[in-house]
C-alpha cells in the first residue's frame, strides 16, 4: 500500500495480527464434538426485561476437555443472552452465592489481583448511564458466608436503554478491579443484543440471527487458578470455547446465510478469525452498523471487540472456524434444495464522520509495560496510562521513572469530561514485550480516523481498539448524554487489574 495514502475501513476492520497467546494445534474436529447451540435467551416484555444472574461454582462436564469447576452464571455455560429494544429497561436481580474472599487486603496495593468471589456488572458497549444502579463498575455484590447462618444478599441493576440507542450486539461481564481477569476466563459472560434498524434490512431479516461467544478458560485441573502471581494464567494453555462449547459443530445448509454476531469475549487475546472457504460479510462492528457491506476473507477482534457478519454457505462438506492456528468450531454445509439466500449491501449505520473543526481538546494517552519493574514481588510488572491526565505516583513526586506512576488510583479522576464536548485522542502503546493493548472506553463510542499515524479512507465507530506495541491509533468522541464516573483501560483484563486503567468523569 502507498504509505501516502490513507488505510481502508476493509484493512482495519480485517487486520489479522498474530494470535497473542501460544499457537496451539488446529484439528478437525472428531465425532465427539458438540453440536453448537445458542445461550439461553431472555427478552423484554411491554418495555421491561426482568430476569436474576445467579453467580456461583459450577460443575460442568465439557465435552472434549472434561469435567470443569468454573464460576458461572446460573449454572449454565455461559450466561443468557438479553435481548431488549431501544427505550426498555433492564431490570437485573443479582446473587453472589461464591464464597467469601480469603482476607487480602494486607497485600496493600489495589493494583494487585484479589477479591476474586466479588462481582458486578458491566454492559460492554451499551450507551447507558455509569452512576446508580446502572452500569456502574464502581459497585460491588460480595459473596456471603451460609456457614456462619448469611443469606444470599440480593442485588439490582436497572439499566435504561435509551429510545435512541443504535441496535447491535453488546456484552456482559463482572468488572471489579482486581478480579476481571480471573473471572471472565472462567466463563462469566453473556450477551446483550439490541433490536435495531439493521434488524430489518430485508436480506438480515431473512437470515437466522446466530449468537457465537467466544471464550478463552484457564483450566488446570479442571479448574482457573486463583491469580497469586505474575504467571498463574500465563502459564495455563487456553482452552477456547464458543457459546461455552469446545470446538461445536455449527450446520447450515447449501446456499443459505446466517448473521454471526461474533463476541471476542477472551481476557488474553486477539483473535483472527475466518472460516475455511467462505467470505464473510461484515455489517457491524462493536454493536453500530456499517453504512455498507465489507466483503473480508477474515475479521480480526481485540479483546471485548464483536464484529456482526453475513456468511452464506458453499459447497457440502466440513469447513474449519479458525482464530490463528486456534480451531474454534467446525462448520458443516449439507445439500439442499433451497433458494440460495441473498447478501445485503446498503445498511442503515450512522454516518462515520465527526467534524474535525468541532474538536475542543486532544489528548496523548500512552500504554506502557515494563517487565520486572517490581523485582522480587509476586507481580513484578508494572502497567500503566501516561500521557495527559497520568496518576500521581505513591511517592512524593510524579516521577515518570517511578513505576508507580501512571497506575490506577480509584480516587483520583485522571480526566474530566464535559457533556457536548468532541475531543480527539491519540493512544500509544510503548510496552516492552506486550504486543497490543486494546483501549476500551466506558459509556460513549468512539470514531477510529487514524492507525499508526496514516488515517483510514472511511472512519469506524468503536468501543475498543487494539494498540500495536510501537503503533498508535487516533480516535475522534463526543461525550453525550450521561453524567458521572466511568473508566478507560486496557482489555487485556490482567493488565487492567494491575493498573492499566483510568478513571474519567462525564460532568455537564
């Protein structure tokens, strides 16, 4: 490509780097595999949906891996999808029925994995209020002690869809610091599909509408380690599982079409995904519709990412779902006599455009690792936001050379942020070893204009975006309508618990 000239929305949306976790073996799959199935699903009624999220251990027999003991919602593989339209409410009932937490709190720095039977709720994506009892990751539900005669203490959430909310496809996970990690590579998440205009573009609406999840367990011995130190998890192989299924066997039949709604719902890694054989047509990304179809051989999601796409299927035979080298499932194309179904083009997404002339401010954010900043410690790696709005160290002086400098202090508001304002961000990653950090921002999507410094021809409307160690990303954001605090950090959620991580505030 030109380097003068500018990347294509086809070129960021496809980019396929290396799967960041260690390559594993990519077997077809064997007659003991699963069939694929959806997650259980709730929907609204008149306006409200009402439903309980039950978080306790639960033992499972995953077929192909074994027996797994995993924190779970409802006891089931993977929580249910919500499915609500623009102007509902989610009304959420919660139960931490995990047992207490061991006392951590002589570790003395919040930075520090801990609390791991603490849970939340956060709406990735959702453009919801981050205060109250909406989608406010400050909260905590602790777990109760039935030893010593406690109950489950209940929770709620109630959460306000906005009348003007963009349908697509969001999701679900526990966002306590210092436990998001542990927790969600233990299965704890679920989607949240939104019913929009893109709904009823004809050729989508023909289309069965397809939920697909993809997690990334830690499992040794059948269980996720509990993370004590730097490398607990790292040293763990990942087991990936799609809708909580180990490598399912998803059939369509001979010319049809399926919209995937795929979910990169891993902690650790990126995943390049494409189907053997088959194009796939891409429509959203990050729960907004595009303006029009782009045609890729293979979408590739950061984690916390999800990219909607249109597949139609090819010829009979079995065909591999890949992430990398990473089989993920298998999909199987039957014959049949059916129509072949078509592919839509036009799509009602919003405008990919924000003006430039209207930017109040820009800020320079830079995501920075250092191995072994802590020498001797359980966790010796330091991770960290500096750049504008960077945390005052622990020390007397905001010394940049002082590792503590940079990390996540839940008492102090790194930016503040005024409603109506459009700012323009640039994100660096300068870490030494950690190959992409992904920028997640709560409450409001962003418009990615520029990668590594060469903008793209079309504009992409984001909530998370993967920084290339040595790159940049430039990001374009209006601040609308929801007041109070919220957070911007890295999805890499081990790096989030140890302190890449920012707190914001949406002031009028």
């Amino acid at each position: 490509m030109d380097p003068s000239r500018g990347i294509s929305r086809r070129t960021l949306l496809a980019a396929a780097p290396a799967l960041v976790t260690g390559a594993l073996q990519a077997p077809r799959a064997s007659a003991a595999a699963p069939a694929f199935s959806q997650p259980p699903l709730v929907g609204s009624a008149d306006g409200v949906l009402s439903t309980t999220l039950r978080v306790a251990f639960a033992r499972r027999t995953l077929v192909g891996v074994g027996d797994v003991d995993l924190r779970l919602y409802n006891g089931e593989a993977i929580g249910p999808t919500l499915r609500v339209r623009p102007g509902d409410l989610l009304d959420i009932a919660h139960v931490n029925e995990l047992p207490p937490n061991p006392d951590q709190a002589a570790h003395g720095d919040h930075n520090v994995p801990h609390r791991f039977n603490t849970v939340n709720l956060h709406t990735h994506g959702l453009h919801v209020s981050p205060s109250g009892e909406a989608d406010n990751v400050f909260r905590e539900f602790a777990p109760y002690d039935p030893a010593n005669g406690q109950t489950a203490t209940g929770y709620r959430s109630r959460i306000e869809i906005p009348s003007g909310h963009e349908g697509g496809t969001y999701w679900y996970h526990s966002h306590v610091h210092g436990s998001t990690a542990v927790q969600l590579s233990g299965g704890l998440l679920g989607a949240i599909v939104v019913e929009g205009a893109i709904d009823r573009v004809p050729e989508i609406a023909a289309a069965s509408d397809v939920v697909m999840a993809i997690g990334e367990l830690k499992l040794s011995g059948g269980q996720v380690p509990e993370l004590h130190a730097e490398g607990d998890l790292d040293s763990v192989e990942s087991t990936y599982v799609v809708n909580g299924l180990f490598r399912p066997v998803i059939e369509l039949r001979e010319g049809e079409v399926q919209r995937w709604r795929l979910i990169n719902a891993s902690a650790f890694s990126v995943l390049p995904i494409l189907v053997e054989g088959h194009t796939l047509h891409q429509i959203a990304m990050d729960g907004i519709a595009l303006t029009r179809t782009v045609e890729h051989n293979g979408v590739t999601l950061a984690m916390g990412n999800r990219a909607d796409v249109m597949i139609r299927a090819q010829r009979p035979g079995d065909y591999r779902i890949m992430a990398g080298d990473v089989l993920l499932a298998t999909m199987t194309v039957r014959s049949g006599s059916g129509a072949r179904m078509e592919l839509p083009t036009d799509l009602p997404g919003p405008t990919p455009y924000i003006d430039p002339g209207a930017v109040t401010r820009r800020r320079s954010l830079t995501f920075h690792s250092d191995r072994n900043a802590f020498p001797g410690l359980p966790f010796p790696h330091a991770f960290r936001i500096t750049g504008d709005g960077a945390t005052p160290a622990t020390r007397d002086l905001a010394d940049p050379t002082d590792p503590t400098y940079g990390r996540f202090d839940p008492e102090h508001v790194n930016h503040t942020l005024r409603l109506g304002d459009t700012e323009e961000w640039t994100l660096r990653n300068t870490s030494n070893g950690h190959p992409v950090h992904p920028f997640h921002l709560h409450t409001n999507h962003f418009l990615v204009t520029a990668v590594d410094g060469r903008a793209l021809d079309t504009p992409v409307w984001q909530d998370t975006i993967g920084i290339r160690r040595g790159g940049s990303v430039t990001l374009r954001v209006r601040f609308e309508d929801f007041t109070g605090r919220a957070l911007i950090h890295c999805h890499q959620l081990q790096h989030e618990d140890q302190g890449m991580m920012q707190l914001v505030e949406y002031v009028e």
